[in-house]
C-alpha cells in the first residue's frame, strides 16, 4: 500500500487548507475593491440616465 489512512485524511485537510485560503483571499479583494466597483456603476449608471 502506497498510502495509509492517516495520508488520505491528511491530504483532505490540505485541500481544506486550501480553499479556506482562497476564500480569504476571494473575500478581502471584496471589501478593497468593493466602493470601487460600487462608484463605478453608479458613474454608469448617472452617465446612462442622463442620455
């Protein structure tokens, strides 16, 4: 046997590990980016009323 139980429960906290990071990430570009994407589309969108 090339892996144990203990690798395969391992490998699955990795992965975990991982996606919680991601999602960190993921979350802390919203809230910098957030009023900036905001201010755009109301620039937008007085710009398209005004048409």
């Amino acid at each position: 046997m090339l892996f144990s139980k203990e690798e395969k429960g391992q490998g699955l906290v990795e992965y975990a590990f991982i996606l919680v990071l991601v999602a960190i990430v993921v979350l802390v570009a919203l809230l910098v980016l957030g009023p900036v994407i905001g201010n755009t589309f109301s620039l937008i969108n007085s710009s398209l009323s005004k048409v």
